[in-house]
C-alpha cells in the first residue's frame, strides 16, 4: 500500500535514573489472601516456555480495588495454577498502581509498573521493578527516581511519568520505556535491575499520552500512536523506531483514516515488524516493518492486548473475547 506518512525528527538528550531502594525487602509477598480475594484485572500476561504468567490489580467481586498492591499467577499449559503472588510495598504510603510483566531468560519473570505516593493527587513519581524466579519467589526489588543531575534539562517535567514497557534483552539484563505527554523515557538495566543508560525523547507531535511501544530481544525498539488528546489533532497517526543503541532510525506522522480513538498496544514481532492495535469507530490494526514503512492497516474488532503464536497468527483479547488475526490482519477466529 501506499505510505500516506512524513519524515520527522525526535529530539534525543540524555537523563539519568537511580535506584533508590534497592534491597528485596522493598516488596513482600505471600500475604495470606483469600483465594476467594484473588480477583484481579489482568494488566498484561507472559508467554514462558510452559505456559504463562498474568498481573493485575486486586479487586472485590463489586470491582473495587482494595489493595496497595498487585496479583501475580503462574499457569501451567494445561490452565492449572502452579502458583499465586501478591506483591504490596512495604512503605505504607506508597501503593502500586499499575503492572507489567515480562519473562526472563533465567525462566522466572519480572514485575515492574507505577508507584502512587497519595497526597494531595496521585503523582506517579516512581517506578518498581520486582524479579521473582520460577517458584514465584522475590529475588530483588527496587524503586527507581528520575533525575537530572547535570540540570542540561532545566525546562523538563519528570512529572507523572507512567511505565509504557519492559522486556528481558537476548545480551541480558532489562530495557524499560515509560512516559508522560511530553517525554519517552528508554532505560537499559543490567541482570540485577541496576540503571546502566537513561535516554529522554522529546517530540509533541510524536510522543502521545496515550502512546505504547514494542520492544525486540536485540534492544531495538518502537513507540507509536493513534489517537486524539488536548495536544493533538484527532486521528493522528505516528510512530519512531530506534536501534538498540537508542538512534532514531525512522519518525513519521500521518493522519489516519478515523476522527477519533486511541492505541491500546504494540507488540515486537518475530521477523522486526511492529503491530499496532487501536480503538476507533470499527477498531484499527497497524503493522509497520522493521524500515518503518506502513504495511497495511485493518478495521476489525481491536485486541486490547496482542501477543505473537509460533505460527505467525495473532492472538488478542477483547473484553472477555479472545480473537485471532492472520498475519496479514485478517481474523481468523472468536471465543
């Protein structure tokens, strides 16, 4: 198909994140619920070698959350629960309020996601990663804090970041994206969660609040959107990709076809390509290659959350939908 997107530029500068706490004490677990308290709203799920690993924010059978923490389950592939986590920071004045999990090459997963501090509004300030093994037992935790030390980045707001994405790296140790509406945050960790690089992208046109990114095993990466806010017209359509060492290799922004919706993921696909999946008056799917150039787009019922079969399908939920999509976008099947 044609490319209806335009060339542009990121701004890229350099920042700094620390870990502030960093001892396994930072979150416990094995609290004791109720298997009938485990209710959760699933925030995103891990495919391992043998089944999978899902997070998500407890909740009482009226759909109130009611806890400072977050749910974590190991599941079998035959669907049986071979264990259950509940993760809570040991500062009482601190709750997790957001979950992401990704699977790491040691076999167990890491937890990571936003940290609400409470007063007067919820801030979102800091960011928790949590390494358990494949028992589901706390290797480490730590709390991470944005900072400008060189204060190269005086007119910046580090305010109200939330975490976009993370992804064990094939070379090990981590990459983690997270964000607010003006800037993207890329940060490469070592196998024991410590900071190693911190890399800010700057661009309104191009960095969207709602945006999502999609992280590949060799460190590169892209982040896209689709959607409308207070600082972009409605149906924008843009997207970056960057290398590994965080280059910008390729930034477009096009209007997309629809008056209004937003993203609601991005996952790294096995050949490079990127998928991007959107809601809009008949749902949107995106898939934009390695080079980023758009491949096609798609309106059909949307995944909420997508992930990649060996067979080179789609598989997403929506709502309490599962779908399955070509690889070319076409769906396949409903449950």
């Amino acid at each position: 198909m044609n490319d209806p997107t335009t060339m542009r530029t990121v701004q890229t500068l350099t920042a700094s994140l620390v870990a502030i706490a960093t001892h396994a004490q930072c979150v416990q677990s094995d609290l004791g619920f109720d298997p009938l308290q485990r209710n959760a709203r699933t925030s995103e799920v891990a495919f391992l070698s043998s089944g999978l690993v899902t997070v998500g924010m407890p909740m009482l059978p009226n759909g109130v959350e009611f806890s400072r923490g977050v749910n974590v389950s190991r599941i079998d592939a035959a669907g049986t629960m071979l264990w259950f986590k509940h993760l809570l920071p040991t500062n009482p004045d601190i709750s997790m309020v957001s979950a992401q999990v990704a699977a790491t090459l040691d076999g167990g997963v890491v937890v990571c996601g936003d940290l609400d501090h409470g007063t007067p509004i919820p801030r979102y300030h800091n960011q928790y990663l949590v390494k358990l093994d494949a028992s589901g037992q706390v290797q480490w935790s730590r709390i991470y804090m944005l900072l400008d030390t060189t204060n190269a980045l005086g007119g910046f707001d580090f305010r109200g970041h939330r975490a976009v994405e993370i992804a064990a790296l094939a070379a090990g140790g981590y990459a983690w994206q997270f964000r607010n509406e003006r800037q993207l945050h890329h940060v490469t960790l070592d196998p024991n969660g410590m900071p190693v690089s911190c890399r800010m992208y700057v661009d309104h046109d191009l960095i969207h609040q709602r945006g999502v990114s999609a992280i590949h095993p060799d460190g590169s990466w892209f982040h896209g959107y689709f959607g409308d806010s207070v600082l972009f017209s409605a149906g924008a359509f843009g997207y970056f990709i960057a290398d590994a060492s965080g280059a910008v290799q390729v930034a477009r922004r096009a209007q997309a076809p629809y008056a209004s919706g937003y993203v609601t993921d991005a996952l790294a696909l096995s050949n490079g390509d990127h998928l991007l999946c959107g809601v809009s008056a008949t749902g949107a799917l995106f898939r934009i290659d390695a080079a980023g150039q758009l491949l096609w787009r798609r309106e059909s019922w949307w995944p909420e959350e997508a992930v990649e079969l060996p067979d080179g399908t789609i598989l997403g939920k929506h709502a309490s939908r599962l779908l399955q999509f070509t690889s070319d976008g076409y769906s396949m099947n409903s449950w």
